[in-house]
C-alpha cells in the first residue's frame, strides 16, 4: 500500500502535524475561491431580505462566515503554487522571532 499524505487531516496528537506556514493558492484556486465568496455573499443577501434580527441570525452570520472561511481553506490547501509558479510581488510574511527574555 503506497502512502498518501492527506493535507486535509492529521493526527492532533503527534507534535508538528499542524501546517503554520503561508500558502497562496495558484490561479485555478484563486479563480475558484472568487466563486466560493461570490455563492457565500449571494447567500447573505438573499438571507439578510428575510431573516429578522435576531440572536439566531447573528449566529447565522458567524456561521456562514466560517463556512466561507473554513472553505477557502480547503482551496488554498488543494490548490497550493509550488514554488517555480512564484513570481509574484507579494511577499510572505515576515517571521515574528519569539524567544524568552534576556
């Protein structure tokens, strides 16, 4: 059986399994997120003309905007440039250096 590493999942309990580094999608995946917030925020409009005003509905907002979220993040992860495809102004962000103090 060969090995397949799964991006979307790891075991919580071995130390190193989260992904923390910055990741930018490729094209495919850009045009793909674009879509997703579009369906999202056509969603939210659609919603906001019937749904009240109400602790509930507040709860819908949170909700539809993690699903967003939590959606685009499952497009970065599948859609990742590799490395020869960046050539893009845009920098990754600067690593913050925490160490204990002197």
């Amino acid at each position: 059986m060969s090995e397949q590493k799964n991006q979307g999942c790891c075991d919580t309990r071995k130390a190193g399994c989260c992904n923390f580094q910055w990741m930018r999608p490729n094209v495919d995946g850009q045009e793909l997120i674009e879509v997703v917030r579009s369906a999202f925020m056509h969603l939210e409009n659609t919603l906001r003309g019937v749904l009240p005003s109400s602790r509930e509905s507040s709860l819908v907002w949170t909700n539809l905007e993690q699903a967003c979220m939590w959606s685009t993040k499952s497009l970065v992860m599948t859609h990742q440039m590799v490395p020869d495809e960046v050539n893009d102004p845009i920098k990754e962000p600067e690593t913050i250096n925490v160490s204990a103090k002197e």
